[in-house]
C-alpha cells in the first residue's frame, strides 16, 4: 500500500522527541523560576507590593518562550534530517 514509501515518519519523530522535550522544558522553566526566586530575595530593598510574584511569574513566562524557542529550532533540525535520510 504503501509503495515504497516511509509513511510512519512524522509518528517516529514525535514518538522519539516528545519526552525529551517535555523534560527539557520542564528543567528551562523550573531554572528560569528558580533565578526569578533568587531575583526577589536579593532585593529585600525593594518595597514594592507583588513584586515577588510579578518577578517569579516573568521570569517563567520568559521561561516558557525560550523552551518553545529550543522546541522548534531541536524539530526542525531533526526533521530537516529525517527527511533528508529518506531520500
């Protein structure tokens, strides 16, 4: 049916990818949250209200953009190789 054709690539590649950047994502977020953390207790000057939260919350938003960065530049380099072995 197939025809000589691959046609299990795309699950391959997900299958293979998918818990190494979830745990990825999970450890850039977590270490992202943690200098937010780090952030607020050295700057027990400040007397600001909610800075510690605000502080935390940006810092794991900024987290999440840079693991959705590195998500997409780690797929699209290992698709861009897996199609390239199929030929």
């Amino acid at each position: 049916r197939s025809e000589g054709r691959l046609t299990g690539m795309p699950l391959a590649v997900g299958d293979a990818l998918g818990f190494g950047l979830l745990l990825l994502n999970v450890v850039i977020v977590g270490l992202s949250v943690v200098v937010g953390q780090s952030i607020v207790s050295e700057s027990d000057a400040l007397d600001v209200v909610n800075f510690e939260w605000r502080t935390i919350w940006l810092m794991g938003f900024l987290g999440l953009l840079v693991s959705i960065w590195v998500d997409v530049k780690i797929v699209r380099k290992v698709w861009r190789r897996a199609v390239r072995g199929m030929e």
